[in-house]
C-alpha cells in the first residue's frame, strides 16, 4: 500500500492563495501613483496649479484613481473652444501619454509585486 499525504500540498495551496490577494493589494494603488505621477510630469505648465494636484487615491480593496480636481484638467486634456475668441484650442493629451507609459511599465511592476511577495511567503 502507498499513502500520500497531501496536507503539505493543502498548505502551499493555501499560502499560495493568501500571496495572490497580497500580489493584488496594494498594486492599485501602485499603479494609480505611477500614473499620477506621469501626468505630474506630463502636465503643461501655466501656474503650477494643475501639475500640483494630482493625487492617487485607493478607492476599493482592489482599485485605486489618479485624481486632478482642478476644474480645467479636462480642458487642458481635451480640445475645447477658447470662450472668447471661439477658436479652438488643441487639447495637451497629456494624460493620454500618462496613460500609455504607466501601461508600458505595468508588467514589470506586477513581475517585481509578484516576486518581492513570493520572496516573503516563502522565505526566500
């Protein structure tokens, strides 16, 4: 007769399990600062106002936001027509560009977030 004893394989199963959801956490709110932080340098310069106010925020165990709650980002994004002279005046696409680098680098974080977690569960 051959036995087996799984309850090792249950363990790393479980300690498998709780790494995932440690991998998970925090990563959000990761990549929402990578962003924030892309679009800081990214934003056009007038006053200082709207390159000062990006902030991440965590808005969930597993979602996070790059926020700017100047009321004329989307201006400054975007094209809009100029309120005086009605001409219109092309949008900086700053953040789109944001947006594109913080994708670029996302897999290496999530390798780096993957590794450093797998390095502590397991001792290593």
């Amino acid at each position: 007769m051959i036995r087996v004893d799984v309850r090792a394989i249950q363990e790393s199963a479980g300690r498998l399990s709780r790494l995932a959801g440690q991998v998970l956490s925090g990563l959000a709110l990761e990549a929402a600062e990578h962003l924030a932080e892309e679009a800081r340098v990214k934003t056009p310069v007038d006053t200082g106002v709207l390159q000062a106010n990006w902030t991440a925020v965590e808005t969930g165990p597993l979602t996070a936001e790059a926020r700017n709650d100047v009321y004329y980002a989307s201006f400054v994004e975007f094209d809009t027509r100029h309120w005086i002279s009605h001409n219109i005046v092309p949008g900086q696409k700053f953040m789109h560009r944001a947006m594109d680098e913080t994708e670029a680098v996302l897999p290496e974080m999530v390798k780096e977030r993957v590794e450093e977690v797998v390095r502590r569960g397991f001792g290593g």
